[in-house]
C-alpha cells in the first residue's frame, strides 16, 4: 500500500529515466516528507532548494522551519504562491480548471495556498482568507484537501448565511459524518433565528462528535501540533478543527450562551448528577 507522499513519488518517477535538476529536487522534498527528525527535514529541504531554488514545497518547509508567524509569515506565503502560480504558467490554470489537484504539478501550489488562507483566518482576515478557500475549490471542484472544512466557519463568522446553505446544501449528508458539517449545522439554524431546529441538529452533532462540545463551551487550551490522523466522531477529529469551529462560535455569543444552557439540560448531565433539578 502506498502512502500519499509514496504515491506522489511514484507518479512523478513514472517514464523518467533521466531525472531533471527540477524532478530530483522534488524526490528530495518527498524524502523530507517522511524525515525522521526535524533537522533532517530542513537538511533535505535545503538541498532541493540548491538543486531548485523555486520548489515550493521546498520553500514550504524552510518557512515552517524558520519558526516565522503572523504577519511576518503571510508574507512570505503570499510571495511563494506567487512563486508557484508562475512556475505553473496562466495556461495551465484555464486548462486544469476544475479539476487541479489531478495533476502533480500543481498540488505544490494547491498547498502553498491553502496554508496561506490558514494563515488569514488565524490572522482575522477572514474575507481574505474566504477568497483563498473559493479559489480553491472553483480550481479543484473534488476538494481533495477538504478546503470546505476551513471555508464554512468562516462563512458563519461572518454571517454569510446564503453561502454558509449553499456549502452545507451543496454537501447535505456530510453532517452526519463530519464534525465540522454537524456542528456549523447547529450553528447555523442558530444564527437563522430556528431554535427548534437547532435543539434537533444538536442532538445529531453530539452523536457525530460529542467531543467538539467541549472546545465550543469554553477556554480551553489547544497544542502547537495537531493530531496527523483522525477517526470520525473521536477526539482527534474535534481537536483538528476545534479553533475555526470555535472562531465560529465565538463571533454569535447568543449561540455560546444557548449551548451552555443545552449543556444543562443534557440527560447525560443529569446521570452524572441525579441530586440536580
């Protein structure tokens, strides 16, 4: 079984017998895809870039290394999904179109600009970061990288409520399986003024996730890395997308206030406390 990193590898080495400065750059950047130790990461990032100084997965992990963030590090995001747009060429972004990520060619850049949209929305800037996400999918309808995730929250910050139905709409089921889709739905019907609905769409998002519920009551501390893979419905898959869900939550404080009370009510609660009213 291959891995995405093996995979990628081994389509790009398919029918090359003799391997371009650009092409063992890129074997390269794959080889620190999978380093064993962060110095060996940027050891091999720093040798595909001697050998390709415009690889942008390269350049990727320079940056992450470097330890840059905030403004300092949209910065340098936005100059290298310039850098990768270029490499790629105005054709191929009418010609791939919509349907990018099938190409290898273009995921560098596929990734480069879904961590820059990452970054705005960490940052605040979220109609920045709202125009990143669309790009995406408008580029790669399939969504292989799952951008739908990260662009919904930030419709219902915003209260961007047509498109927030429109995404949920587009993609109706996936609340039953995904924690963002089950709990933005909640949040949603909230927002709408629909509290009946809301009281349904939150039974059904703690049955998906009871996990998230935790992260949207309150403060609580998230670590510096995220878990590499996630179960649907377990803790893992709340923590992956605890801080735009409670990004979400937090620009509606009624509906913090709302699921507080929920919380109260919960049959769950009240086994744990038979004392209570």
């Amino acid at each position: 079984m291959f891995g995405r990193v093996g995979l990628e590898r081994t389509l790009s080495e398919t029918g090359a017998k003799r391997r371009s400065a650009e092409q063992r750059a890129q074997d390269l950047v794959y080889d620190a895809m999978e380093a064993a130790t962060p110095q060996q990461y940027l050891d091999l990032a720093l040798q595909a870039l001697d050998l390709d100084p415009a690889n942008v997965d390269a350049l990727l992990m320079v940056l992450d290394a470097a330890g840059c963030d905030g403004e300092e590090r949209i910065d340098a995001l936005q100059g290298i999904v310039v850098i990768a747009a270029k490499r790629l060429g105005k054709k191929a972004f009418k010609e791939l179109k919509p349907h990018f990520w099938g190409v290898l060619e273009t995921r560098p850049y596929m990734r480069a600009q879904l961590q820059l949209a990452e970054e705005l929305r960490a940052a605040g800037r979220l109609e920045e970061a709202i125009e990143e996400y669309e790009e995406m999918l408008l580029l790669n309808k399939n969504d292989n990288q799952g951008v739908r995730y990260h662009l919904l929250p930030c419709l219902l910050a915003l209260r961007r409520m047509d498109e927030a139905r429109k995404l949920l709409k587009r993609h109706a089921g996936e609340w039953e399986w995904n924690v963002v889709f089950a709990w933005s739905r909640v949040l949603e019907r909230l927002v709408s003024g629909d509290e009946p609905r809301a009281s349904k769409a939150l039974v059904a998002a703690r049955k998906q996730n009871p996990h998230m519920e935790v992260y949207l009551k309150g403060p609580r501390r998230l670590p510096k890395s995220l878990p590499a893979s996630y179960s649907q419905g377990s803790k893992e898959e709340a923590l992956c997308y605890a801080e735009p869900m409670l990004m979400a939550w937090q620009r509606h404080p009624e509906a913090g206030a709302w699921l507080a009370v929920q919380s109260k009510m919960d049959p769950m609660d009240r086994m744990d406390n038979p004392g209570s009213n």
